[in-house]
C-alpha cells in the first residue's frame, strides 16, 4: 500500500532523493576543507556600512565609523556606523563581489559630503582561513568644502576566548606609523591586525589651536578598553562613551580653554591617545580632503604576511576574476546584454552576495502552543493578542548559528526562511557548493518537530533592528519551503552531464565540487535527508488545509 505522504509533490521528491542516495557511505574529498577555509572571513556583519569578522562564534569582530567633523552640533548624528535608511545617503553596495575573493564597495554619503570605498579581498594559505585586507578610500563630493575634515575609525574587539593587545609603545601624542595588534585565539591562531598610515598623499588638519600640541592630527589615536561580550556590537555607543574616553576628552577641553577659545570641532570629537589592556580597541584617523588607509589581517600560520602591495594585487586580480566569470555565468541577454547595463548588473548580484552574513546568538520562541493560535474563532487576532501577553510563555533559545543572506541590510539585516531559497537561484550558477553550504546552515537550525523558524534573529544585536512585538518566533507558523527548490536545481545539474562549468577559474573544482565529484553531492544529500523528511512532516502535520471548506483545487485528497 503506497502511504499517503507519498503522492504529495514534496514526498513524491523525498522518496526519489532516498532512492537516488543508496547505500554507499562516501568520505567527502579535501575540496570541502578547503571550500571552508575561502569562506571563513568576509565582511559578513552586513547590518553595518561594513565590518569584517570570520564563521565563528565569539571571535574577531571588526567594524567602521566615520563622519564629518566641522560642526560642534551635528556630530554625533553624523557618525555612521548601523545601515540606516534616512541618513542622508546618496546610495551605497557593492559594485563587485565575489564571496571567495572580495570586492569593492562604494558608500556614496552625501550627508558627510564623502564617498568611502572599501576594498576587501582574502589571500589563502596556512591552516586558519588564510589573511585578509581592506582599502578603505574617501573623495570628498562635488559640493564639498575645499577642506573636508573626516574622522575615521576603525575598531577592533575579541569575543570570547582570546586575547587582542595593541603591539605598539604608547604615546602620550599618538602613533607615528602603522598601528599593530597582535591576537590570538583557538581557531584563527596567532595573527596580526595592521592599520597603516597609508599614502604621502594624505593630508591632516594643521595646527590651528593650542591644543593640537598636546594631540596633534597627524598621527593615530588608540584607545583601549574592557566590554563585556553581550554589548561589544554596540560600538557606537562605547565610541562616544566616557570608557573610551571622548566625553572625558571633551568635558576637559571645554574646561582647559573655556567656550570662547574652545578648539576646533576635529581636535576636540578625538578620543583618548590610551593603549592598555582590553579586548576592544578604537583606531581614529582624522583628514583634510582625499583619503586612503589599509587594514591588513595577516594569520601567523600564512606563508607570507599580508602588504599593502599584496592587496593592490589582490585587488587587480578580483576585479579581472569577477569581470570574466561574471560574463561567463550570468551574462545578462538581450537587450540587458549592452555595455551599459554592466554596472548595473554586476551590482544587483554583488550586492544579493554582499549581504551574505554569519549571525550567531539567542532566539525569542514561544512554545505554549495556546488554543488561541489555532486561529479558529471570528476575531481570533484579539484571542491571540491576549494569549501572548502571558507571562512565561516566551522564553530565550540557544544560541544558534546561521549562515545566509537576506532581503535588505538597512531594514531586514537578518535571515527569513522564504526569503532564502529564492535568493539562491542565481547563487547555485555562480557557486553551487557556497548554495549549499547555506542550505545546510538553515537546515541546521530545525528542531526535533521539524520546525525551522522563519525569522532568524538571532542574538541582542539583530534584536535591536526589529521592533519588540515582532521578535517572538512561534513554531505554528510556516513559510513556503522554498530551499527545496535548491535541491530540484542541484537534482538537475547533477543529471545534465553538459552542465556549463567556468574551466578559466582556478576556483572552479571548489565552487562546483559536489557537481564534479557526484558522490559528493550524494553523501551531503545523505546527511540532510533526515531532516528534509523531518520538516516536510511538520508541514503535514501543522499546515494541513479544510479542502471541503474551502473552493480550490488540491493536489491530493489528502492535503490542501
């Protein structure tokens, strides 16, 4: 007797997939190894303009701020830090990107009056992931003063186990040079964090106050300083704080000289020149027009350490691989296939992987399972209302890990379950096996019902983007489960043996292994049909449909 789960659309596929697996048991090959290791870092903290931090839980977390310094009033509001949709931005992504590689970034911030460029690109080698660098870039806008005055700061913070210490003798008037720190973990090993001086081009604030003797702007300010791990992502606010000592700085001047020869807005909006022991470092940098620095990780089992000459190169080789795969891949046709539509479409998928992110903490669930989320009354929305707001219903957890991308940095920077499988279309062309490294993390996250949820806000950082009656997960609620769509294409790349694949890129036998190598693809099939059938019986189970109520059309009898 054929079960009735059988003769629906998704068991009709589950039973194909448990044929199709066998009996064999398969060691995947190295590929996988190394496929991780080109995917440990990026700039996966995608709710910020931009900050880098490697597939770990509570490790290295790196992030930006900049603003204009010419106003004593408005400072503080220009500070950007978080995506924000009304902060006077002219438009800002990713112009290229390639997950493995990097790519460049353009933040046009009209508001600053300066477009920051951020170049990112990895070098592989050794046995933690590899080094990895950035060029970061301002040009003053056409409507900008002749003299532009940006402050930029980077910071830098270890979570967890580990230690981070700026390397450099401290300096009652600031660092001359490049500022060094010296880290060290369980997974990434020893490194070290470079922030250079950058280019003779560039150009500080003269001396035009008392003050600049004691603090003058041609060199780097570093403050250092302890946060705990839970409020390290707030580093806007420990920036302005008086732990890192800017309030401090301020209050003091406003006293030393008084507000009649009080100093300028970019001598007085710097922090503490204050290196000592803590796991959360500020880097400040303050210029006078055009602009250009390098941040340089450099992992102490890496062959060679990372320069601003091996980044240049990097970057010259990413464009060219980006370019070309681009055009082989996903070359747009007629009539998008015209030189001027090339921008445009390397930045509308530059910026669906750009937003790729590794989000790890705690999750808001409600499990009560209240009779009121049966939804079955006439004005069920206000039984279901009331029953929320009992206590102990809600409760935190975790903490989870998840890989992915998602729908909108400024305003969704976190992972939605329908969202997903969608966004992977054109990812499983360009890079098949980071499709499914994705996949897996998703279908990591199921629990023992089959129940994924279809918000991932995971920890207190993603919580802070979503208004607090929205942040509850309720494991009756589903999504259309759109990844088995990623499981159709990767059924039929598999069975088309003249499945185009890119033979130019030296990346390829990693992007394609489980296409190349079908025993591969069996074995990470083998591993997640379990959990496939899991969650397709959770969907039987809370989702089925009233036929007769209702005037539709079913596939089966036995569903809606």
């Amino acid at each position: 007797m054929i079960q009735p789960w059988r003769s629906s659309a998704l068991g009709v596929f589950l039973c194909w997939l448990q044929f199709a697996l066998g009996k064999e048991q398969v060691v995947l090959s190295e590929n996988a190894k190394v496929s991780n290791e080109t995917l440990l870092w990026g700039p996966y903290r995608p709710n910020l303009y931009f900050g880098v931090r490697p597939r770990i839980p509570k490790s290295l977390t790196t992030g930006l701020l900049w603003a204009k310094v010419d106003s004593f009033t408005e400072v503080q509001n220009n500070f950007r830090h978080t995506c924000e949709q009304h902060e006077g931005m002219a438009g800002y992504g990713w112009d290229e990107y390639d997950v493995r590689l990097g790519g460049r970034q353009t933040i046009h911030d009209a508001g600053n009056m300066v477009d920051i460029t951020t170049e990112f690109v990895k070098i592989p080698g050794g046995s933690h992931g590899g080094s990895w660098g950035v060029r970061i870039k301002g040009t003053p806008r056409e409507n900008a003063p002749d003299h532009l005055i940006t402050s930029m700061i980077f910071y830098a913070a270890m979570e967890g186990f580990g230690s981070l210490q700026v390397s450099n003798e401290p300096d009652d008037l600031g660092i001359e040079g490049s500022v060094r720190m010296e880290g060290s973990s369980n997974e990434l090993g020893d490194f070290l964090l470079e922030v250079t001086e950058g280019p003779e081009t560039n150009v500080h604030p003269p001396p035009s106050h008392k003050s600049y003797a004691s603090k003058p702007l041609d060199r780097t300010i570093v403050s250092s300083l302890q946060a705990e791990d839970a409020n390290i992502w707030q580093a806007k606010g420990w920036f302005f704080s008086s732990l890192a000592h800017m309030k401090t700085e301020v209050d003091q001047m406003i006293e030393l000289y008084g507000n009649e020869n009080a100093p300028p807005p970019w001598q007085i909006f710097t922090i503490a020149n204050n290196i000592r022991e803590g796991n959360m470092h500020f880097v400040q940098k303050v210029f006078d027009g055009a602009f250009e620095f390098d941040i340089i990780f450099s992992s102490g089992s890496a062959p060679e350490p990372m320069t601003p000459e091996v980044i240049s190169g990097a970057i010259k080789s990413a464009t060219k691989s980006f370019s070309e795969r681009f055009s082989k891949v996903l070359a747009p046709k007629a009539p998008f296939n015209k030189p001027k539509y090339q921008a445009f479409a390397h930045s509308m998928f530059s910026n669906l992987i750009g937003g790729i992110g590794y989000f790890y903490g705690d999750a808001v669930v409600d499990r009560s399972y209240a009779p009121e989320y049966e939804e079955e009354n006439e004005g069920f929305w206000e039984e279901t209302a009331e029953a929320r707001q009992r206590q102990g219903a809600i409760k935190l957890e975790g903490p989870a890990e998840l890989y992915t991308s998602i729908p909108s940095r400024p305003f969704f920077p976190r992972g939605f379950l329908w969202d997903e499988g969608f966004h992977l279309i054109p990812i499983t062309d360009w890079d098949m096996d980071l499709t499914l490294d994705i996949v897996k993390s998703w279908f990591n996250l199921i629990d023992e019902d089959g129940w994924i949820g279809r918000e991932q806000i995971l920890g207190q950082e993603a919580r802070s983007k979503v208004p607090q009656e929205f942040q509850v997960q309720y494991p009756h609620y589903a999504n259309p489960p759109t990844l088995f769509l990623i499981f159709d294409i990767l059924v039929d790349k598999l069975q088309d043996t003249a499945s185009d694949t890119d033979s130019s890129d030296p990346l390829e036998h990693i992007r394609s292994a489980h296409l190349q190598n079908p025993e591969n693809a069996k074995s990470y099939l083998r591993d997640l049909y379990p959990l496939l059938k899991r969650h397709y019986f959770w969907f039987r189970k809370t989702q089925w449909g009233d036929i007769k109520s209702y005037d539709r059309e079913a596939f089966s009898t036995k569903e809606a």
